[in-house]
C-alpha cells in the first residue's frame, strides 16, 4: 500500500470487491472452492497466442520476450495450490489468492465462468470467463510485468494492485480510459482516479453502486469520487487531491476550489509519500 506522509495513512488500493467480497483487513479468506461449470476459454496459453498474434502483426518479435514471469513478479502472495499466471484449474475455476490464518497463498475457486473475454466491460465477475477477474469495470487477467504485452494484450497494462489483505497484494491487467486529475472528462458514473505513483489516472467506476462523498468512511481508492482518495489508517474517509506545484499538464489551479486542485474551508494540502512532488491531499487543519 502507497504509505502517507506527514501522518496521513494507506492509500487504499482498488476494491477487491469488484472481483468478491475481499477484506482490507489483515488477513482475507478466498471464496470457498467449488466445482461444476464448463472450462472457460480465457486460459493462459489462449491469452498468449492471441497476443503473439497481435504482436507478429505490429512487428514485434515474440521470441525475444520473457517465456514466463519471474517467481513472485506478479505479487507477494506465493503460489501454493495452483498458479495465478498460468491458471490451470479447469472446471471452470479460477486460480485466486488469499490469505488463511495470516497465511498467503492460492487456491482453485468458482468466481465466475461467464462469457467475456480479456479487456471486455464488466460490473462483476460472473460476466467474466475462467481465469479472468472484473476489476475497475473490465474483466482481466492476472498480470506481471515481463509478460504485460502477452498476458494483458494490447491496450492493456499490468499495473493494478490488487490488495488482498493489508499485507499482501498481486497484480491485474487495466484497461481503463486514462484521464487528467483536476480536467473531469470522464463517462458517466466514473470518476478520474489516480493510478500508480506517477501521478497518471484513469476512468474508474466506483467499487460498490456509487461513489461515497468527501469525508465519508471509504475502504477502497475507488470507493471515492472524481480527484479524490481513500486516506486513513484506522478509519479511511475520502479526501479531495490537491495541487502542490506546476504539473506536467495543464489542469486545476493551487488553493483552487475543491476538485479542481483545492481543498475545502479548514483543510489544508499536505505532500504524499510515493508520489509526484506536485501531488497532495486535503488534511482537516
């Protein structure tokens, strides 16, 4: 987790709601293991010879990329039951992590064995085929980043961390519209949300039905609004982001009103650590 600077807490990564019921707590337990379904057709192997097809078209040589993600590139939660990457569960399962007793590791679960493919729309995981899971509104793939191009095709980017307890985290495939904090733009029923710690964002749907108000409890980045954040260590709320310095685009104004670089009568911006010195948030003074 992106950890606050001058006291403010965890920024709280993407909902794991968007795939199940996950905590945000110390320790998450995997939906129970089921079986019956039929095999999804989003394996792997499928995702890399569609993407070695992509490739040898824009005239990419496949060969010389990495044939396999390095041990633990895709996250920290260790493969012990099945293999997050290669996803060989059959039976419609899908290989998903979690953590047991404090314990990390991964286990063949029934989340879903639907139709849509990498990449394709989603609001929740039983849309999505085997081996794929619905974050931030797209059904994808879990990802490293050796293998972005092959896993995640084109378009996407393996850069979503997906928290499965405040300890442990692994990565997805995003593929949502990029976006300019302070500049709005984005469809209905999203909001513009940072990703990563460049300062870069992106069209996000809210993790649950809607977004919560500034100030309310939140338990996820994208439980919150348009240029907001979900900050707190013990009882996270959503704060607005603000403007600390010249950006490298041309959007929202410093002491400016809320949500355009500003922040609201008795707050004040104060820098974040893992984060673009431009880059604030909103802290009650």
């Amino acid at each position: 987790m992106l950890a606050r600077a001058l006291g403010l807490c965890s920024w709280c990564l993407i909902a794991a709601t968007s795939i199940l019921s996950c905590s945000s707590g110390s320790d998450s337990t995997a939906p129970t293991d089921a079986t019956g379904g039929s095999p999804g057709d989003a394996s792997v192997d499928q995702l890399v010879d569609s993407a070695a097809e992509a490739a040898a078209e824009a005239g990419i040589d496949a060969d010389a990329a990495p044939q396999s993600c390095p041990d633990l590139s895709w996250g920290n939660v260790p493969s012990t039951k099945c293999d997050v990457i290669e996803q060989q569960c059959g039976n419609g399962l899908t290989c998903f992590p979690n953590v047991i007793a404090g314990k990390p590791g991964t286990s063949c679960t029934f989340i879903g064995n639907g139709l849509k493919v990498r990449g394709q729309p989603c609001q929740d995981a039983t849309e999505c085929a085997q081996g794929l899971v619905c974050v931030m509104g797209f059904c994808a793939p879990f990802c490293c980043p050796d293998l972005q191009y092959e896993i995640c095709g084109a378009g996407g980017l393996c850069d979503i961390n997906l928290q499965v307890s405040s300890a442990y985290r692994v990565l997805v495939c995003s593929y949502a519209t990029p976006c300019t904090l302070w500049q709005g733009g984005c469809p209905p029923g999203q909001a513009c949300l940072p990703q990563g710690t460049d300062g870069s964002a992106a069209c996000t749907p809210p993790a649950s039905t809607a977004f919560v108000g500034e100030g309310q409890p939140c338990e996820a980045s994208n439980d919150c609004g348009d240029a907001q954040a979900c900050v707190g260590t013990t009882s996270p709320v959503c704060r607005y982001l603000c403007k600390l310095g010249e950006t490298p685009f041309d959007a929202g104004v410093q002491g400016g009103e809320p949500g355009k670089g500003g922040c609201p009568n008795g707050q004040s911006c104060q820098a974040l650590s893992d984060s673009p010195p431009w880059l604030g948030v909103c802290s009650p003074d």
